[in-house]
C-alpha cells in the first residue's frame, strides 16, 4: 500500500464509519489506526509498524492470531452447511458437540458446579441479556414474578446493549444513553487496593462489602431481587482480583436469600485466569455461566450460556403449559462458530493454554513488578493467569496519566489497554504468548513510561 492509498483510506474511514466506544472529535483530529495484518501476538499497522498485541485484542485472541487451524475448520464448516439456524428443534453436529463439550468441561474444571444446557448467542452483551432474560422466565414461572431486580458492581463491564449496559456499573457508559434501567442495582466495586480504607484489613473489608449486599437486599426485600452477577475477575473495571473470601461469603448470602449467581466469564472463561474457567479458579456456584470471546478466540462472534439444572427443571417441568421458549437469535448455535469454537477447543487442550496462563501469570506480573513497579507514578501491580494490571496512583481525579503511557506504548511497539474507570493498564496478552515476548513487550511498556514522564509529571501538580 502506498502513503496515498493508506491517506484516502483513513479519510475514507472517517467518513464513513461510526466506531464504536471511540470520540468523534478525537477520530476527526488524529485519524484511525489501521491494522492489516497479525500473527501469533504480534500485529502489523499500515505504516508496517509491528506492535506486541498485550491485550489479545479486547481480552479475546487466547490462542493467538493466525491459526491456520481455525481457518481451516471455519472453510470445512462453511462447506459443509454454512448456516443453519435452531428454533423449532432444528439442529446440526458441531453445535450438538460443542454444547456437550462445554458441559463437560465446565463439570470437570468447576467442582460443586451442575449444569445441565448451553444456548448460544452472538456475543458477550447479549448472553448477559440472555441471563436477564431468563432470570425473569424462571421466576415467573416459579410463581414469583416480583424477584426481577439484579444486582451488580460498580465498575462492572457486562456489556453495552440496553439491558447488559446497564449492568455494566461504569456511569460514563451510561451517560446521554438514559440508563441504566430500573431494574438494576449497582453495589461497591470489591477493590481492595482503591476502596480499603486505612487501617482496614482486607477480610474486615470483604465483611464490610458483604455487610452492604446484606443491607442493600434487605432494603429492597429479596423477594424482590433475582440475581447476582458477577465477573471472577473484574476486567473492564481495572483487573480488580476478588478480595479475600469475598465470594464464599457472597455466594452464602445469595443461597440464604433464593438469589441466583450470573457468572460473566466472557473474559475469564477459557484460561485467563490459569484455569479453564474463574468460576473454578474462585468456587464460584454459578446458575447462568455467560462465555464468548475465549470461547473460538474471536475468530467467529459466538457466545454460549450454561444454565444450571435448578433452573433447566423448572422450564422443563413449565414446558407443556409454556410452549415455545420465545428466546433466541438467527445466529443462536451458528454451525460454522461451532466448528470453529471446537477447533479453538482442540487447541486449548493440546497446548494446555490454561496451564500456560497460570504458569506465565507471575512471569508476567513479575515482568512488570521488576521494571515500572518503583516508579512513583505507580501503585499497585496486580493479576491472575495472564489478566494483570498496573494501577497509576497520586494523580488528580479524573486524570489519565495511563492513557498518556498507553499512547508512548504504541510508539515503543507494545498494545496495551487504558481503561474507563480508573487509571489503569490491563495486560491480557493471548495464551499463546512466550516468556521472551512477555519479557520484549514489559521492557517495550517500561520504556513508554519513561517516555511519558515529563507529561505525567506536568499532570501531577
Ligand atoms: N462481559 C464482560 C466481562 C466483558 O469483558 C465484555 C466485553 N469486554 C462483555 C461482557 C461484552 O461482550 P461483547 O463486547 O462481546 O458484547
């Protein structure tokens, strides 16, 4: 491609394209970045620019780009029967396979868990909406049409349709977009490094977190409240790592109170945290279990959602008065996701990406601790698996000395993400990652920060 060409196509994007989660003025100012190429972690800008991809994308690339694998099973797939859709009883094999696989996998990886089907979506916003959904169905077929409200967190990320936004606890995704619904309530972002209060020990502040839930439950009645949902792992928010025995006490005052658990694993599900699922790596008890990016690594939009047999019995035992179940997508169970997602599976195992994380997790946090963790601009280094942030601390509120790194990051060849609600970087690499690319893109975001020292300085007083 030459510069002009590259020229026209950036003003061609501006232009044209609405993107999303992106200012227009900023878009209109400095232009799009366009990518066109990747391989393994590593992904290629029009400039010929090669940058460390230490986000996997959007936390969704877990075994690397360019898996011939995966392009292969999605070219045999699309032969075979490119679409096929699955209302009315419909069905075809690598969705058959697929929910079965995930059943097993999710029985095997997560004790004291009992599932018992999987239905299939696009994306993670609409299997959390999916989970509403169907917390409403239950209920109303249980005879208790009054438990509908959901708890969620502040700082939550579970999506941005109208009903997964509003879960979302972010207010800046919110604003101008009248939610969130009423049906939502929002509780205290468990984040012990930002929220703790001095002198507060971190068990006293996970009972101070659960004394709040109990209160905000017996406020509202909990007969009024359907469900809890909760990431293992914060992701969005800031990589907020449950703090000490948060969800053994939060998963006993939600059995106490018929209150179901939500778990959104589409970030952790499949390896980020070390395990195959945070719901394993946290004895987490989940009714709903909401999965997508990880997934077929995002190399086919597809979201699943497992439902426990508590709730599969009371449709089934409704079934004959209920008919149709008026739920579902034309996408729902896409056979060409499915063979992907199985191929994506095959490769999970055979390479042990889940060891992998839990393995390269310290590596990684180590990496980081080594090279930014004496800098004074820094607070906290933290992760799980390959899910680790570094936390910026002594700025002004509302400033964003982690986007200023972030923008020297690009320049020095490593991608990592700033996120919306506090100042903080995530690094979420894919999976696949090796230690000497873990080593090359910390060294890369070291030299950033050093880079941008005289901005965060100038940002600090
Ligand atoms: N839940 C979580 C935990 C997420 O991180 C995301 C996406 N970042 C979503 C839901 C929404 O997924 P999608 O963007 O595919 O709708």
């Amino acid at each position: 491609m030459n510069e002009h060409t590259n020229l026209s196509l950036a003003q061609m994007d501006q232009m044209s394209l609405f993107h999303p989660v992106t200012s227009i003025s900023d878009l209109q100012k400095n232009g799009p970045s366009i990518y066109t190429a990747a391989e393994g972690v590593t992904i290629t800008r029009d400039t010929g620019a090669t940058l460390l991809d230490m986000g996997a994308g959007l936390w969704c690339v877990n075994v690397g780009y360019g898996r011939k694998e995966l392009v292969q099973a999605g070219a045999e797939a699309m032969q075979q029967l490119s679409f096929q859709h699955f209302f009315g009883g419909a069905s075809a094999e690598p969705t058959i396979r697929l929910a079965d696989r995930l059943l097993g996998l999710f029985r095997d990886t997560v004790p004291g868990s009992d599932m018992a089907r999987v239905f299939f979506g696009n994306s993670g916003s609409d299997a959390n909406d999916t989970a509403v959904k169907l917390v409403n169905y239950y209920n109303n077929l249980r005879g208790k049409p009054a438990k509908k409200k959901i708890i969620a967190r502040e700082g939550a990320y579970h999506g941005l349709t109208l009903a997964s936004g509003s879960l979302t606890g972010i207010k800046s995704y919110h604003t101008a977009f009248d939610m969130p619904l009423d049906n939502v309530l929002h509780t205290s972002c468990p984040h012990y490094f930002a929220f703790g209060k001095d002198g507060e020990s971190e068990a006293a502040y996970t009972d101070r977190l659960i004394t709040e839930l109990e209160d905000m439950i017996a406020y509202e009645g909990a007969d009024t409240i359907g469900a809890f949902i909760a990431e293992p792992v914060m992701g969005t928010g800031g990589v907020f790592l449950p703090p000490e025995g948060y969800f053994e006490k939060l998963q006993d005052v939600l059995d106490r109170h018929d209150i179901l658990l939500i778990a959104d694993e589409v970030i952790t599900g499949f390896g980020r945290t070390g395990n195959w699922f945070g719901s394993g790596t946290y004895g987490l008890r989940p009714d709903i279990v909401s999965l997508a990016k990880g997934l077929t690594s995002a190399y086919f939009p597809m979201s699943a959602s497992i439902i426990s047999t508590r709730m599969w019995e009371v449709f089934e035992n409704a079934s004959d008065e209920m008919g149709v179940v008026m739920h579902g997508f034309t996408y729902s169970g896409h056979p060409v996701g499915a063979a992907i997602a199985l191929a994506n599976l095959d490769i999970m195992e055979r390479e042990n990406l889940a060891g992998r994380s839990a393995t390269l997790g310290p590596v990684l946090l180590e990496a980081l601790r080594t090279r930014v963790g004496d800098s004074p601009f820094v607070g906290d280094i933290r992760g799980i698996g390959l899910m680790a942030a570094v936390e910026f601390t002594g700025f002004p509120q509302g400033a964003a000395p982690h986007k200023i790194v972030a923008r020297h990051a690009t320049v020095a060849g490593v991608l990592t993400r700033a996120l919306p609600y506090l100042p903080v970087t995530s690094f979420s690499p894919p999976l696949s990652v090796t230690e000497a690319e873990i080593i090359e893109a910390a060294d890369r975001y070291a030299r950033a920060l050093k880079a941008a020292t005289p901005e965060l300085e100038a940002l600090m007083k």
